[in-house]
C-alpha cells in the first residue's frame, strides 16, 4: 500500500486535526478530553475510565458542580476585565 502524500487534502486535515483543539463540538468536560467526531466520542464514554469518572462524580456530585462554577466565575471575570 502506498504511503500517504504530504500534500493531499487528507493528509492537510489530519495534521490539522492533530495539531490541538478544534471545534469543540465533542468535548468531555469531566475527563476534560476533545474528541475528533462523534464516533471517537461515544468510544470515550464508553471506555472504562470515563465511566470511573462518572461514579466519581455520583458520589459528590456537589463538589464537581462547586469547581465548575467557581471555574466559570473566574474566567468570565478575567473576560470581562479585557
């Protein structure tokens, strides 16, 4: 099978694609983890230590909630201040 080109447009997007965030379309804020399409997604919350995470957070669900909100607290000020 023939190596991938530099140049074609498959090659383009997928050193775009590994280059950081994109949209964030598929985003995990609990395990803070971007994924690249839907299918990557539902692989990730099916995998194991998603669902660790997710019994994590059942367990205080009050504890995640306050570090969220005190998250978004701080960053809309800091957007606000610009």
């Amino acid at each position: 099978m023939p190596k991938h080109e530099f140049l074609t447009p498959k090659a383009i997007a997928n050193r775009i694609k590994a280059k950081g965030l994109q949209k964030l379309k598929w985003y995990c804020q609990l395990c803070e983890k971007q994924c690249r399409d839907e299918n990557g997604y539902q692989c990730h919350i099916r995998s194991e230590s998603h669902l660790r995470q997710m019994s994590l957070l059942r367990e205080n669900p009050d504890k995640y909630q306050s570090t969220y909100s005190s998250e978004f607290l701080t960053d809309f000020v800091k957007l606000l201040s610009r």
